[in-house]
C-alpha cells in the first residue's frame, strides 16, 4: 500500500535536524524510524528508535545532528522494481516502511504493509511491581497503595495501564502486597483497559523483583517488569525492541540522572593543585526501574527468596551472560517522595493532557 503523499514529511527528516527533534518525530509517526534527506532532498539516511538510543549510549547529545547516528546505507528500491516488490517478504524481514527512489535520489513514493496502522497488539508479557508500602509517601499510603494515588486526573497505575494498551501490550501480571484488595477492586480482569490483567500476590516480601519467579510459566516470550510508581513519556515497546534487537538477557532501562556539587572540586596531582571545577554537575546513568527480561534470565532467580533485580544484575554479570542499557532520554519521574509527587501532578498536564 502506498502512503498518502501528502503524510511523507512525516517519516523524513533534514540530516541536520537535531537527535531530540527526531526522537518526537519517531514517536509522533508510530512507525519507528524516519528517512534522512539531504538539502537537496535525495535519499542519504535512515534513523530508527535503536540508532538514536545506541547514539546516546555512545556519547552523543541530543542536540546533535541526526546524520551523526543514522544509518548511511538505508534499503531503498527503484520505481521499476516496484513493480514486482513483495510488500509481505519485507515485512517479514522486519521493513516497516520501503522508500521509492528516482534516479536523482529523491523519495517518490513511500511503501507500507498497514499505513494507517498505529501499535500493533503484541504477546509479550508486562509484569508490574505494585506491592511496595511507599513508607516515604506517608500519610498519603496509610489507607491507599501508591499506585493509586492520583496523579493529574487519574492514579498513577490507570496511566501505566493505558499507555501499555497504546503501544500494544495486552497480557499484564500484577505483583501485589500492600493494600492489595485495593488494587484488584480497581483493576479488575483488565478489560475496561483493553487488557488481560492477572495477579500474585506476595505474602512475604520478596524484593524488586523475587515474586516474578512464581510466574516463570507465563512468561515464554521476552517481557517488560516495571515498577508501578513510575511517570514517564516513554514508548515501552522501544524497550523490548531494543533488547530483542541487542539479544540480550536482560535490558536496563537507563535514566540521565544530574547532581551538582556545591563546592568547588579539586583535581590534584600528588599533593599540587593541578586544576578547579567550580560548583560542577555531574551526570550519571542510572536504572530507571523499567526493565526487559528474556526467559533464560529467570533461572537465576530463587524462588521464596527475597531477591533484588539488582541481584539478578550482579549474577548475569558474573556469569558474562548479556546485560544492556536502553537510555531514556523522554521524561522519566520516579514518584518516590512527597516531592516527586507535586511535581508529577505539575508535569501532567503539559504531557497527558
């Protein structure tokens, strides 16, 4: 099928447009990548969600130019040869979307399996940690579990539940403790969000992500876990994406986290003073509590034990078995203090509403 012509603009790009104006144009065309053109308007570039995301993890900055992380050898056919194209091949080959060039190089037509197809439905398991006490959160958790504490106009959880649904997830497993008579009153069976809700719950405390192993039988293809306090504009299926992508065990979802000394440092050799940074911040990666998880990863979890994803961490890497970080560069808030909870409830409108 072709793609209206007048929608192009919305899968290209100038190459020198910048790393974040291309991650909301991505986003925004629910296709996952954009074709890169030069001033001219000739074909040089493709850039999808993996080459921005191993971009950054590379060094570079969101307010780079795109053709700095693009792929220069983006698949193309001719008009001739889209005469015979098999449009179901590619999609099985993992094309979303295939560029009919002319001879100068110029995009004619855009190629797509489903055009107007937005997310997909996927079988892939979500598994979300909702069980925790949010003693830090008190007195708004005496009598409610933190992830029905609204934020903007509706819980926490309801958001979470209605973003996975956008982007395609149907199968949810819920890890409850706390409250947890209150959490399936309000979730129910999923439908009313469009999903196939289902529950453990926790009798004894099993850490950040212990009870996962009572659902090793449900979980046979690659699954998301998550923690249920979490506000973010991020696409989950970009994660899963990126880890089936990378083949990797386990997939850390990665938050640009920012901490400014108040102090003036100093950079000494032996006991000279060689230089001083004044007041300087520091930027670091941190696990943003959104993970991806093969199969084969469960086995290292203990089950009745109380165990911490970053134990399971530590043993993948011991084991060199294959550990990768996804960078979230879209707004990611953890709502852990009363802090965090105002500012969620600011952030809201400007990014759900």
């Amino acid at each position: 099928m072709l793609i209206d012509k007048n929608k192009i603009k919305e899968y290209t790009a100038q190459s020198d447009n910048t790393v974040r104006e291309a991650m909301r144009q991505i986003e925004g065309n629910k296709k996952g990548l954009l074709f890169v053109l030069d001033k001219d308007g000739r074909l040089v570039g493709s850039i999808s969600d993996g080459d921005i995301r191993r971009g950054i993890l590379n060094g570079s900055q969101l307010e780079d130019p795109i053709h700095t992380v693009m792929n220069e050898s983006p698949f193309f056919i001719t008009v001739i040869e889209q005469a015979s194209v098999d449009l179901k091949f590619f999609e099985e080959k993992g094309y979303r979307m295939i560029p009919v060039c002319g001879a100068d190089g110029k995009i004619l037509q855009l190629l797509s399996a489903d055009p107007e197809k937005s997310f997909a439905s996927i079988e892939n398991p979500v598994v979300l940690m909702v069980g925790g006490r949010g003693i830090r959160l008190e007195p708004l958790t005496q009598n409610i579990p933190k992830p029905l504490l609204k934020v903007g106009n509706k819980p926490i959880l309801q958001t979470i539940l209605e973003r996975l649904h956008l982007f395609g997830f149907r199968n949810v497993f819920l890890c409850t403790n706390y409250l947890s008579d209150h959490i399936e009153k309000f979730c129910g069976d999923g439908s009313r969000f469009g999903l196939k809700i289902q529950y453990f719950k926790e009798e004894t405390k099993l850490g950040t992500i212990g009870a996962v192993k009572y659902l090793e039988e449900d979980l046979n293809l690659p699954f998301l876990v998550m923690n249920g306090d979490l506000l973010t504009s991020l696409n989950y299926k970009t994660v899963l994406d990126f880890h089936l992508e990378n083949q990797a065990e386990l997939t850390i979802g990665s938050a640009s986290y920012k901490t400014k000394v108040p102090y003036g440092v100093l950079e000494t050799d032996g006991h000279q003073v060689v230089s001083i940074l004044e007041k300087p911040t520091y930027s670091f990666r941190i696990s943003g509590g959104i993970y991806a998880l093969s199969p084969s990863a469960l086995e290292l979890i203990p089950r009745g034990n109380f165990f911490d994803i970053t134990d399971l961490m530590e043993g993948l890497l011991r084991k060199k078995r294959s550990v990768v970080a996804f960078p979230i560069e879209e707004y990611w808030l953890d709502i852990g203090q009363h802090q965090d909870y105002e500012k969620a409830n600011i952030d809201y409108k400007d990014l759900f509403n």
